[in-house]
C-alpha cells in the first residue's frame, strides 16, 4: 500500500516555507497517525499538538513550543525546548511553563509581545504554536481595547517574522501556528486581505488514512492477543478475504474522526471480537448491540412476505413486489454496491398514488414482518413541518434556542430505536429546507442533531409518501384531475411519474432529491371494483370475528344486507380503501351497535342482519337474534 500524506499535512508543508502566519480549523480536536518515519514512529497515533511537534522537529526546527491562555509558554511533548526557547526570547520558565498573559495589551512580556520577539530573530528555527486559540476572547465582535492590541502584535509579529538559514535544512521561515475550531472564531480583521496568513481547514480522516491504519501495522493492535493469533492463521492463507473485511470496514466509518476510531479499536479488543466479525463492533459502537436484528430475520417469514402483504394490502402487486425487492436487496447487503458509501439507509422507497390505496398500510406491514411490531414504523406527518424553522422540529434546535434539551423529534426516535422504518407522510407538504436535511440523510446515513450528537440512519428504512401526481395545475392555476380510476395501471403509473418529475426539477428545482430516491418511486394503483369488493369483504369478515371472538356474538349478514353494502362501497371508491372503511363504519358497525345496545344483546347470542336501510338518516338495521 503506497503511502499517503494527509491534504493538511501536505498544504502545511508546503505553506510553512511560505506563510509566516497558519491559522488550523476544523476537526483539531481529533487525534492523528503519523504518516511518515521520523522523530517519531510512523503510524503513531498523536494528538494534534504532538503531531504538529514531530511534524516541525522533522522540518528541522530547533525551537518548538505552545501557547495557551491558561499554561503560557510550554512544551510537554520532549524536554529541552522550552529551555532553548526561554533563551531566545529573554524569558525565564518555571515548572516547565513561561507564564504570560494574552489579554496584556502592549506590555513587553504578554504573550503577543513575545511571540513577536520570537518570530523577529534569526538564530534560531521558531515555531510557536498557539492552541485553542478560539477561547483567546469573549467575543471577535465585541473585543475591549486590549484584546485588538494583543491581536494587532500578532498581525505585526507575522508581518516581522524572519527567515533562518540552517546549514542541514537550508532556510526555514519563523512561523506562528494559531489552532482554532472555526476561523472566524478570531477577528476576520486579523486574517482577511492578510497576505502573510494561509487558513488550513482539517477534515474527518480520508478513505486512504482509514486503510492505513487499517491495513498498516497497527491492525493487531484491533483485537487481543489470543483472538488475533487465532484467526491470523487462516487469514494468511487467504488474504483477499481479510482484505474484503477491511475494505468494508473502512467503508462503514467514514465520517468518523480517528479519536472514533481509535475507540472502535479498543471496544473490539476488549470485548474480544474475531477478525471476521470486526465489522459488527461499529453496530456495538454505534447503538450499544451486539447483535443486529437485520442479521437475526425470519427469512422463512420473508419468503412468505407476499402472503402477509395481501392479507392486509390488495389489488397492490407491483407495489408489493417492488416493496419486497427493496428489502430483499437490504437482508443480501446489494443496498448501495453501486454507490461509495456503504452508510446510507438500507432502503429508500416513495410511495405515490390516490388516498386510501394502502400506502401506509404497507409501510406498517412491512414494519411487522420484519421487526414483528408495526410501531416500529415511526410515522412523521409532513403537513406539520412546513414553515422555515421546522427543521429545528425534527433534528432540535441549535444551543441558545428554545427546545434545544428536548432535541428533534426524528433525531430522538432514531436514538431510541435505531431499526426501524421511518415514515414521512405526504413529504410535498415538508418546508424545502427540511429536504436539504433529507439529502444528507439518503445520501451519508447521518445526521448531527441540534445537541452535536451524530445519528445514524444506516440501519433504518425510510419510505415517503405522496398524493403528488393526481392532481395537477392546468393554464389557469386551477387544480383538474391528471389521472382517473378509468386509465389503465400503465398509463396512470407513468403520468403520476412524470408529474413528480416535473414537481421536484421544475417546481422545486430540486432534481438532486429525485436522484437519490432512484426508481423507487412506487405508484399504487386505484382501489378498482373487484379489489374493493375483496377489501369490503375482508373487513366485514374482521368485524364478525371480533364479534365472535370477544363477545360471543355469532354475526350472520344477508346477501340482501351484503348488497346494499356493496353498492355503497363501490359508489365511493374516490376516496380508496379509506372510503370503503368509512361506508362501512356507517351502514354496519354504527347502527350494529345501537341495535345492539337498544336490545340488550352484549354477548352469547345469534345475530343475523337482514336487511340494511342506507337511505335512513341515520342508516339502519333490520336484525333478527336468540340467545
């Protein structure tokens, strides 16, 4: 494996010869591994300041120290240097530390002062390196008087830094090294415009700094001694298989910092995970499992999928067919092969078509088949995160903001139960910000919620839902009908398409969201005759079981009474699955139950149903019974 130098390490290389002023943002809080052999071994996995010590000794600098606003002056990597550098700067060091204030103003010995003396002479290589430099000052818009001075003696000691001429390392620049988590954490006046500054921005590890320590010689150090001996044996007889479980493993922690990864590494060796299962110890990380209920499925139950589906889903076979692929893509690890990232959910599908069809029927289906309990089927409705701020609704509100301890609404049911399916209703009515946030999602299977904790969607599914495409805008802006239940399956699925189509790239201007959904737009089709025949039977059949089950009521309907209930239902097919439900709370569970109730018959008894007065108002039974 050929050896790589990290971006940051490169541009400061580089700029070190040029810059007498670096300012480092980012993720510095993350430790690093030394990619080079030098003062220090490669591979070592060093803080930043101690990376940044071996880093500039191996440049050939002969004084190296650091600044904080607590500790002063110090240097607590090797001893020596804050000696030498007491020396050239005039100080005197006590207990391994020059005090110096950085709030001093212009006095001769604050901290600027000294840095700038240090950076102005030429006998000596200087770095100084001032870390956490973004707590230097209460605020970069509301600085007292000595705060700009302080900031204005770096500014002129950048200005008045000299280069040294060395007889082994040629000519190196007196630099200082200001270490910040944001930039503008110090005033912009101090480095906008500012030719003598380079800003470095620090990044979570590359790919390639993830297979080094990965595939370097650190990988033992993942798992203890017995356990790696072990395994070791077969693997060295078939290494492109250790390599397949490195690959991923390095896949599945992108975006995580080397400290992260750093713990993974201590989690695997003291829980004593084999080589082969050295991926599963992000599951133990990530949600505190060991076991991931997508490895422990019913995959008899799944293979019967189908059966379940179309007791509960019907006249849906496309749908269900294309739901079930979608899954069945997620249990055989084919999700995302295509893509580069192995994070992203296990499955995104987006449900379009009429109300009713059984759009979130499926999604809860779905939810019990896999997890065996429908609630795991977080349902969110997206007619409620409409407005600009919404977002903070979902993923919480930043600090400083009311509701930032209750945290977002999403963000916290993916922390309670990270294997679920999420359900987002009617997402056209979600404010267009709220999408940006689910490009993310789709596309990095993260998210860091409004309290900095990052939330992992890589083991849910997320289906979405939508009325887009029934309806559309003609000339005029008045809303008319694009498709009926009188088109065929064919020409309604490929209208409903192309209506969304329209809606996320012209309307939103937003085609990016429609390439991460794919071709997984899945169009129900309308509830037609027979299927709301099979659907009015089905729940008829429900309510007699019940009956008989809890009550003891033996319910028997007319073919006469099952008439008229099959009119209605097929006069109100508009409104789906959901309208025959609601025909039949009408005509037969409403005036059941007060025939019931006004005859006293609360259970052991024959009931038959004669007859069924839907022209009534309310509608009517015409009953016969005996105990």
């Amino acid at each position: 494996m050929s050896e790589y130098i990290p971006k940051w390490h490169r541009e400061l290389s580089i700029f070190s010869k040029i810059k007498p002023l670096l300012i480092l943002e980012g993720n510095v809080l993350d430790s690093y591994q030394y990619p080079v052999d030098g003062s220090t071994p490669k591979g070592s996995i060093l803080r930043l300041p101690e990376y940044l010590h071996f880093c500039f000794k191996d440049m050939g600098y002969q004084n190296i120290v650091f600044y904080d606003s607590l500790r002063g002056f110090y240097n607590t990597c090797e001893d020596g240097y804050l000696d030498s550098f007491a020396r050239i700067s005039g100080c005197s060091s006590s207990h391994g530390y020059i005090k110096s204030d950085f709030k001093g103003g212009n006095r001769e010995n604050d901290a600027a002062n000294i840095v700038r003396k240090s950076l102005s002479q030429t006998k000596e290589a200087t770095v100084i390196i001032m870390d956490f430099a973004s707590r230097y000052i209460t605020s970069p818009d509301n600085m007292d008087q000595s705060e700009v001075d302080s900031f204005t003696v770096l500014m002129q000691a950048s200005l008045e830094a000299k280069d040294v001429r060395l007889e082994n390392s040629g000519i190196l620049k007196n630099l200082l090294v200001m270490i910040t988590n944001k930039a503008n954490d110090i005033p912009t006046w101090f480095y906008l415009q500012n030719p003598n500054v380079k800003i470095i921005t620090m990044s979570a590890p590359a790919k390639e700094e993830r297979e080094t320590l990965v595939k370097g010689p650190n990988f033992p150090s993942f798992f203890a001694g017995d356990v790696y001996k072990q395994d070791n044996v077969n693997y060295e007889e078939h290494p492109d298989e250790l390599e397949k479980i490195q690959d991923k493993f390095v896949a599945l922690t992108e975006g995580f910092s080397f400290t992260e990864i750093n713990g993974l590494r201590r989690l695997c060796k003291n829980e004593k995970i084999r080589m082969h299962d050295l991926c599963d110890v992000i599951d133990l990380y990530k949600y505190g499992i060991r076991e991931n209920p997508w490895k422990s499925l019913d995959l008899a139950a799944i293979r019967n999928a189908r059966t379940d589906f179309e007791k509960r889903v019907k006249g849906q076979e496309y749908a269900i067919t294309k739901t079930l692929d979608v899954i069945k893509r997620a249990i055989t690890g084919m999700s995302g092969l295509q893509g580069s990232s192995h994070t992203r959910p296990k499955g995104v599908l987006f449900f379009a078509g009429p109300t009713g069809t059984g759009k979130t029927e499926t999604a809860k289906t779905l939810a019990e088949i896999l997890f065996g309990d429908e609630s795991c089927c977080k349902r969110f409705d997206m007619s409620e995160y409409g407005q600009s701020h919404s977002d903070q609704k979902l993923l919480g509100a930043p600090p400083g903001y009311v509701g930032y301890e209750a945290g977002g609404q999403l963000t916290n049911a993916v922390k309670k139960d990270p294997f679920s399916i999420l359900l987002f209703d009617e997402i056209e009515k979600a404010h267009p910000s709220i999408l940006d946030k689910f490009l993310q999602i789709l596309e990095d299977g993260r998210m860091t919620d409004g309290q900095g904790d990052t939330v992992y969607f890589s083991e849910t599914i997320i289906i979405f839902t939508s009325n887009l495409g029934i309806y559309t805008l003609n000339e005029n802006g008045h809303r008319e009908a694009n498709v009926t239940s009188e088109m065929p399956y064919q020409e309604m699925s490929v209208r409903v398409r192309e209506a969304i189509e329209d809606y996320f790239k012209l309307q939103l201007g937003r085609p990016e969201i429609l390439n991460r959904i794919g071709e997984n737009i899945v169009v129900f089709d309308y509830i037609r005759e027979e299927v709301a025949k099979q659907i009015l039977d089905s729940q008829v059949e429900r309510i007699v079981n019940n009956l008989l089950t809890e009550k003891r009521i033996s319910l028997t309907i007319s073919d006469q009474a099952m008439e008229v209930l099959t009119q209605q239902a097929l006069a109100n097919l508009s409104n789906g699955g959901r309208g025959i439900g609601n025909v039949v709370e009408n005509l037969l569970i409403n005036p059941l139950s007060r025939w019931l109730f006004d005859n006293s018959v609360y259970d052991n008894a024959d009931v038959t149903i004669i007859n069924i007065n839907a022209s009534a108002l309310p509608p009517s039974l015409e009953c016969g019974f005996k105990k």
